[in-house]
C-alpha cells in the first residue's frame, strides 16, 4: 500500500454506491459531510464505491455526480472510482494474510444458519466450492467515540464475527475496500448515515490490522418515511431533482437541525453559502428524522 497523501488539517468525503439515483437521505448524508468539511476549511472529496456490479445500475454513478454537482456539491479532487482499485485492496489483502490475520474460508451461508450467519469457525465439512477471504476477529470489545452519538462500543466476536474481505465470487468486500481508500486518500473524517454505525468497529480493527490512522467518526441522522423505514429502503424514496435544488436543500438542511430561513432564494451557490454560513454542527440531532415531520406536503410521500 502506498502511504497516505499529505492534506490539510481535515478531509472528509462523500462515498456513494451507484445502486440507483441520488434520494433525499443520500443528498443528506452529501450535504452534512461537505457542510462540516467547510466548516473546518477542510477538503470534500467524492468516492464512487462501485464494486458490487451485481447491485449497480448502469448510468447511475454518473448521473449521481451530475446532481451533486447541480446542487454544488463538487469534490474537491478527481473522483476516486473503487473499480479501478484492485490493486490496493490486493495489497491490502497479502499483508493480513501474511501477518496470520487473515484466513481462506469455504463456509457458506447455509453452513453459518446456526451461528445466525456469524462466522467464528470454519465449520467441520464447509459446502462452499470457493472459498472468500476474511479477516480473524478477537474475542474482545472495541468502541469509539462518534462526535454526534457519543461512545460506541462492540463485541466483535459477538455481534459481528470473521469479516469477509473478499467474496467467494472473486468481488472485493465493502470492509476492506473503504478502509484502504479512507487511508490511501488521507481521509482524516468519515461523516456518514447512522446506518453505518455498526460496521464503524470492524472498520477501526481492519485499520489497526493494516497499520493506517483511524479518522474521527461522526454518524448524521437517517431519514426515515411515515412508517419509520429509512428513505432508501421505502417506496417514497424519490430522487432530488437537480433542476429545483432548493426544496430538497431546504429538507435536508432542516432534517440536519439547522435554520431552514437562513438558505433564502436564489441561486444554488449562493444558498449553498448562506447555508455554510449559519451551519453550526451542534445543532445536528443524534436521533432520527421523519421526512413528514420536517416538511409536510412539500414532497408527493409527505
């Protein structure tokens, strides 16, 4: 692997997974990493995480960074593209393998229905033809303190067990592949959904593992839709549209706890920058938000 890039004081990032288009909880989690980028002067890069092509759609990634970019969004560096970066995860993948951390795993699904799909041993008679790769996890707790949802702590072993790192279908495991690129491009804060909470722990071990920094954690509120599912899982969850960025700015910048009469009219850039200018990161709910509650009726599902 190759060391970390130098950057400034704080780089964060947006890494979406081109599975379909740009919806309200995406342009969410878009919008709070590059408000809280700029508020520390920092750098906001983009990453497209597209390494599961079963899931992708074709013209989503693109199409994704042309709305982002229509709602100003733009990173700050060429967009990092996951595929392109076999190598890295490779690398990655050797050196745990050959520091006894990492192992060849033949179990299926089916074999790990008892351990309700957790892996903690390889199974006496594995049914799997190929075998993945995953990462030898301790029996111990690890935790970490999220700047908007305080201590986070979890028995791996217990609640998470062996991580794959690399599929039984040859394809790089999403664990793995965002752990190398947070620390190949020098991302010194992640700022994401709450739904990635859970996977934050195993995220901290693969570091430690590979020897890279781990960047301060902070998990931005899920939209959720009048039964309580969140936007990208529910029917309502409509892509924004980039020829009227404001309404959906408006939400989502209200669902971040902030002054929605600050952002005003006009131009994107220009209510870009006066929501830059009264955002104040301690406003940001750590619970959370209803689409409904924030703006009835501004939405065809509120």
């Amino acid at each position: 692997m190759s060391p970390p890039a130098v950057v400034s004081p704080y780089r964060g990032r947006f890494a979406p997974s081109p599975t379909g288009p740009l919806h309200l909880g995406s342009l969410l989690a878009a919008l709070g990493s590059w408000l809280i980028a700029r508020h520390h002067n920092g750098e906001w890069l983009l990453r497209v995480e597209d390494i599961d092509p079963p899931r992708e759609v074709a013209g989503a990634a693109s199409e994704q960074i042309r709305v982002l970019e229509a709602f100003g969004l733009v990173s700050d560096h060429p967009v990092v593209w996951q595929s392109r970066r076999s190598d890295l995860y490779a690398a990655a993948l050797r050196r745990l393998l050959d520091q006894g951390d990492a192992f060849t795993c033949r179990c299926s699904r089916s074999d790990l229905m008892a351990s309700d799909g957790l892996h903690r041993q390889c199974v006496a008679h594995p049914s799997g033809r190929v075998h993945a790769y995953r990462l030898r996890v301790p029996d111990a707790t690890l935790g970490f303190d999220d700047r908007l949802r305080g201590r986070y702590e979890q028995s791996l072993r217990q609640q998470v067990g062996d991580v794959v790192l690399k599929r039984a279908d040859g394809l790089w495991a999403y664990q793995l592949a965002v752990v190398v690129d947070d620390g190949e491009q020098g991302i010194t804060d992640v700022v994401r959904g709450a739904d990635l909470l859970d996977s934050t722990p195993r995220q901290i071990l693969l570091q430690q593992r590979l020897g890279l920094p781990t960047p301060t954690y902070a998990h931005l509120p899920l939209l959720l839709d009048e039964k309580g599912s969140k936007l990208s899982k529910s029917t309502a969850s409509l892509p924004v549209d980039p020829d009227d960025p404001l309404p959906a700015l408006r939400l989502v910048y209200g669902a971040l706890g902030q002054p929605t009469a600050a952002l005003g009219t006009g131009q994107t850039t220009s209510v870009l920058q006066r929501a830059l200018a009264s955002f104040d990161p301690a406003l940001i709910p750590a619970k959370e938000r209803r689409v409904i509650d924030l703006h009835p009726g501004a939405f065809p599902y509120a």
